[in-house]
C-alpha cells in the first residue's frame, strides 16, 4: 500500500508514481520475505527524494488465512511500531532502524577514487626460496591395503547374505493356481558372522602413511605489503542537519493499492487511515476480527472432518477439481470439445464396412491345370465357365444325364487387350451329395455370354 504525497488521479499512477510511505508485505520466491516499511524524505540540499528502508522488517505470514498489518506512527515521528494481526512484531526510533540513516553521513567515499595497480594487499606470499623435497611423492594414495589383514578361513565365498526361512510353511487355505508358486520369506544366512562372512571377500583400506598430497611453498610474510584499500573520503555533497523536528513522513495526500503477483487468491479490504492507534484498533475488531474467527473455526471444522478419513479425502478431492476447473475453464472446455468430437466421429463417422464372406468350406475349389495350353491362335473362342456353373452343370450330368443339355460350359469371348491364351482348369474331388431332381434343376443356371469391357 502506498500513502501518496501527491494527488494523482487513478489512471496516471503507476510504479514511479511519488509516495511518502510504502507499507506492507513483499513475498517473492525465497529471496523476498518482509513487510515493507519505506518512506520518502525530500533533501533540501541535493534537491531529490530520498527512500529510507527499514531494516530487519517482519516476515510475512504465508497461510491461506486473512491477516492484518498495522503500522503506526507515533506522536513526533521519532518512533514506529508494526503489528501483525495485532500482535507487535517490530519496534524501534527512525533515527536508527533506517538505510540509509535519515541523517547523512558528513563524509562519503569518492565514487571517483581508484584502486592503484602497484598497491600490494596481500598480507602472505609463497616463500620464493622454498623447494619440494626429492622424497616428497605427490602420487602417494590417500589409501592402501592394510597389509596385516586377510581373508579368514571360514569365509564363505559362494554363500549368499539371505537364504529362504527353512522353518516357513505354506499358509492354510494356499491354492497354487491363484496364488502361484509358495516362495518362502528370505532371513539371513546362518553361516554368514562378523567373523566368517559370506560373498567376495574384500581387502579393507587404511590410510596411507607416506601420503602427503600435493605440495605447496610455505607462506611468509609480504615485505611489499600496505595494507586493504578504500576510497579515500571527500565531504559529502548532500549532506544536511537533519534535526530531529524535521519530518520522517512527509504529507499524505492519496492511499493506492500496488500489486505485483503470480498467485491467485489475493485479496484486500478494510483500509484505515487515522490519528489513534485506539480509533485502528476499534475498527479491527468490526472488520477483521469477525472473519479471523470464522476462519479459525473452519479450521477446527477441517480437523475434525480429517479424522472421519473418506468424507474429508472425498471433499479435498471435489475441491481441488473444483479449484482446477476454475482457474483452467478455457482449457477444460476447449479439451472437451475436442474429446466429444473425437468420439462421435469414432463411434458414427466411419464408414460402414461391407459384411466379410467366409467361403463354405465343402464347396468346389477350381485350380489351374499343371500343364496349360500355349501358343493359342489369336482370335479363337476360351472355354470358360464359372464355379456356380460348373458345380451345377457337374451335377445335372450325374442325375443320370436327365439335363445332360446344359450341362456345356458357356464360350466366352476373348476380352479385348489379352494375349488370347486359355487354360484347363480342374476341381478338386469331393464327397458326392445327394441330390434330388427338384434341387438340380433349380441350382441349375443359364450360361452367361460377356464381351469385352
């Protein structure tokens, strides 16, 4: 919240609009976590306006419930105190609490002054006269094999940690075939001791007594050492006697609301601004007061509903699905539509597909001939027929040649673009089937003639 110092209509204020104070909390990631107490005092000597920050402020409270900040003032701006739901959480004077201090320094350091390139703050140096010793091994392990270890006797080599309880017995009522194969839960093997254990044996490590790691000069001290550099001091330009009836807050003359915020649920009411720290209070208890205990008495309310267990896991669930649905309604809708389309095309948009015919297997399977006829003379007539044709005609001529007369195949002519060659086809034996005469006849079909296509 800002106290503006100046009239500024609603559609010219922004960031840089000028404000006497600034309070309230700033929670940013983890590197931002205070309540803001600033203020801004004009330097009558530099002419410019000066922010003063205080230090150490409050942290902010970070639950879900509402709270209440309350800064005041007191009588002759010498002193502050902020609350937090009422309850005090920083107090101090103006004259010491502030960065930078609202008194200025008489000196400052010379933005100017520069570091000259011969001055020496290196207190130590490496000895210059220092050499590595001819036993001095930079390649020496840290570690090596303790060489009064070994392998004990009784060690097992191929037995393993754990083995299958022997004394496990299958349950009662343990069916194989649901349950699958009874495998037996596995304890530790009785062979395996600290002494005698079990697996790879391996060589423990000690530490290398000849080790001594990379080797470094000795230091000593720097005889060209002067000591750390600063800037040296100049007057200060701005500085001025701030004496102490001077003001900390200058004139408020508008009250704005500067948010910046990633989160949803940020919510603001109930903004006093007064002469009593006893008029703010009062007014807390008809404003915040009554929703802090609401909201304290839901919480009791949660717990309780928490140990029911299935109703408050049950509700937690339609409220967060609730909460997604509101903050993604966009998105929800729009997935929707894709869904319902999608599935109406796959359920009533396809094509409907043509019934598959499983041939009867008892029927006459026609296969061509080993050995067909070539070099057939262009232009001369096919003898062809087809398999309904052919299994009727057969049959006629078995009814005792009855139809014997229709029982020719059709000629067929030759389709125009082929190379006029013909082939003998023969059908597979089969089972003969009784037939009346009734039955051949209607079987019986008229040869068809096709020409070309």
């Amino acid at each position: 919240m800002k106290l503006l110092a100046d009239k500024t209509p609603a559609d010219d204020f922004n960031d840089k609009t000028r404000y006497s104070v600034m309070f309230g909390p700033d929670k940013c990631g983890t590197d931002t976590n205070k309540v803001h107490f600033i203020t801004q005092v004009f330097n009558p000597v530099s002419e410019e306006w000066v922010e003063h920050h205080l230090k150490d402020a409050p942290k902010v409270e970070t639950d879900k419930s509402t709270h209440l900040y309350t800064l005041v003032v007191k009588k002759g701006q010498q002193e502050y105190e902020i609350f937090i739901d009422n309850k005090s959480k920083k107090k101090g004077k103006f004259l010491d609490d502030f960065d930078p201090p609202f008194q200025p320094e008489k000196e400052i350091e010379d933005p100017d002054d520069k570091k000259p390139e011969d001055w020496v703050d290196d207190e130590k140096m490496d000895d210059p006269d220092a050499v590595k010793p001819d036993d001095w091994d930079e390649d020496a392990p840290r570690k090596i094999l303790d060489p009064e270890a070994s392998k004990p006797e009784c060690w097992h080599d191929d037995e393993p940690d754990e083995v299958a309880d022997p004394d496990a017995e299958i349950p009662d009522g343990w069916d194989e075939e649901d349950d699958g194969k009874f495998e037996a839960p596995m304890v530790a093997n009785p062979l395996c001791t600290e002494e005698c254990g079990c697996g790879e044996w391996e060589h423990p490590m000690i530490n290398n007594p000849d080790y001594k790691g990379k080797w470094k000069a000795p230091r000593i001290d720097n005889p060209d050492y002067v000591g750390p550099w600063k800037p040296r001091n100049i007057p200060n330009p701005a500085y001025y006697v701030h004496k102490p009836e001077d003001r900390r807050v200058s004139d408020i003359k508008g009250l704005a609301i500067d948010i910046w915020t990633m989160n949803k649920d940020v919510g603001f009411d109930n903004v006093f601004l007064g002469k009593g720290a006893g008029d703010a209070y009062a007014f807390s208890q008809v404003s915040w007061k009554p929703k802090n205990v609401h909201e304290e008495a839901q919480k009791k309310s949660k717990k309780k509903k928490g140990t029911d267990g299935e109703e408050s896991a049950v509700a937690s669930l339609f409220s967060k699905l609730r909460d997604f649905f509101n903050e993604y309604t966009p998105h929800c809708v729009f997935t929707t539509i894709i869904l319902v389309i999608t599935l109406s095309w796959w359920c009533c948009g396809r094509a409907d597909q043509g019934p598959v015919t499983i041939p009867d297997p008892t029927d006459d399977r026609i296969v061509p001939d080993e050995k067909a006829e070539e070099d057939a003379p262009a232009g001369d007539e096919t003898k062809t027929t087809n398999e309904d044709q052919t299994l009727d005609e057969t049959k006629a001529t078995e009814d005792k040649g009855e139809v014997g007369e229709c029982s020719s195949p059709a000629k067929v002519a030759t389709p125009a673009g082929s190379d006029g060659s013909t082939s003998k086809k023969r059908r597979k034996p089969k089972k003969k089937e009784k037939s009346n005469r009734t039955s051949v006849a209607a079987r019986l079909r008229l040869p068809r003639h096709t020409g070309d296509r």
